[in-house]
C-alpha cells in the first residue's frame, strides 16, 4: 500500500490601510485581473508572522507590524492553506518587484466597490473579513526541546 504523504502550501497575506484607511493591493503577472492583497508562500522553518513581513516588504517595499489572524482560508484545488493577517503600516515608499509584482498602490475599498478592484472571488472573501473583523486569532511561534515562546500575537 502506498502512502500518500500531504505536500499542501502555506500561504500568508496582509490587510494593511494607511493613515486615509485605504487599503495596500498587488497586481500580479500571473493575475492581472485582479488586484489581491500582497503575500505570499511561508519558507520551510519561518513563523508566519515573518513570512507576511517578509513577501510585504520584498513585493511592495512596505515594512509592516503584524497584529493578528482575521481568517484561514483553503484552496483545495490547489492544495493551499492561505492564512490572512491584519498589519500596521510602520513605514517605507511603495516600491514594486517587477519579476512578480506588476502594479501596487493603496486603494480606497468599501463593500459596495470590491469588486471592482478584487474580482475574484475567494479573494474578496478574504478581503471583507479582514475588513470586517473585530479581534483576531491567538497566534504563536514556538520551539521545543527546550520550550520557547518565540511569539504571540492575540
């Protein structure tokens, strides 16, 4: 009998606004028809938090401060647990990385014209929770043998 061992995907994003509370939005090469909140695949070993950091800062030269989880979401298609964060804007200029990121800016997005910018689906869903939430998902970062809480964002 063979076994068939899992290989998902973890993937991280960010809801971050600025000051006006318009909200940072990609564009990618690969689905141009649609803007999407930036991020991207967790390194194998790197916490979560670092990650959406990380893909933030290299796809828009934005520097963020995670402050929690607003949704867990599961492409099933393609195998994908994407895990969404809610972000502080800390600093830095858009800058985009051409290779990957066509186009990105901060928009001003409400429920009545998401669509209009997201026009996919599961990314407005995505979106209009992390719009929508109130508190967030305890997270944290642990190693063990000896234990050690390496992060908590609740």
């Amino acid at each position: 009998m063979d076994i068939k061992h899992p290989k998902h995907i973890i993937a991280v994003s960010a809801f971050v606004t600025n000051k006006q509370g318009e909200v940072l939005l990609v564009k990618t090469h690969w689905r141009s028809d649609t803007w999407e909140s930036p991020g991207g695949q967790v390194e194998e070993g790197e916490a979560l938090d670092d990650a959406v950091s990380r893909e933030v800062l290299e796809e828009t030269g934005i520097v963020i401060k995670p402050l929690g989880i607003t949704g867990i979401y599961y492409n099933a298609t393609s195998e994908i647990l994407s895990v969404v964060f809610r972000a502080a804007y800390e600093c830095g200029d858009l800058c985009t990385q051409p290779e990957e990121i066509k186009e990105a800016k901060f928009i001003s997005i409400t429920e009545e014209n998401i669509g209009t910018y997201i026009t996919r689906p599961n990314m407005q869903s995505r979106t209009l929770d992390a719009m929508r939430a109130s508190s967030y998902i305890p997270y944290e970062t642990w190693e063990t043998k000896p234990y050690v809480l390496k992060g908590r964002l609740d």
